[in-house]
C-alpha cells in the first residue's frame, strides 16, 4: 500500500494531512484534517502533523476504510475529529 502526504495541496483549502488510501485496484484522497491529529495525539508537537500522522497511521487508515463506502467517490475523503472522539474517551 502506497500512501504519499502532502501539507500543500493546492486544490483544498484545508488544514491537515492530505495522504492516499489504497483500497483494492482503486486509489483515494483522503485528509485528516489537524484538529483529529490534536485529539489523536495531545504530547505531540503540534507544528509537526506529519508525525502525528504517522505515528498513528493504522488507526487513521483504518477510519478512512470505514468512512470510504458511504462517502462520494469524487471528493476527498476528510477524516475530522468526530471520527475519534468514541476512541480518545
């Protein structure tokens, strides 16, 4: 599984981590947006989201599978802090 990230992606205007999720033969953009990755790790320093992602990837990964079928196929998928919310408790 290949996942590429990127802080600068220049077609959203958001605030995260934009990665890509493999799923079978087909390939998604998906973000996290940087207030889940606060919530996810709170020791963590928050000018480097990169880290956070990847020290807590699986989990993320494992959000956006689940999140992956009831979303739109023609929009990145963005992972917000109400996904972890039931986790972090």
């Amino acid at each position: 599984m290949l996942n590429e990230l990127s802080n600068n992606e220049t077609d959203l205007n958001v605030d995260g981590v934009m990665f890509t999720l493999a799923e079978g033969f087909s390939r998604r953009k998906c973000i996290v947006l940087k207030q889940a990755l606060y919530l996810l790790s709170e020791d963590a320093d928050p000018q480097d989201l990169d880290a956070i992602y990847r020290r807590h990837e699986y989990k993320i990964q494992q959000v956006a599978r689940r999140m992956l079928h009831s979303s739109m196929a023609d929009k990145p998928l963005v992972i917000g802090p109400w996904a972890f919310r039931a986790q972090a408790a």
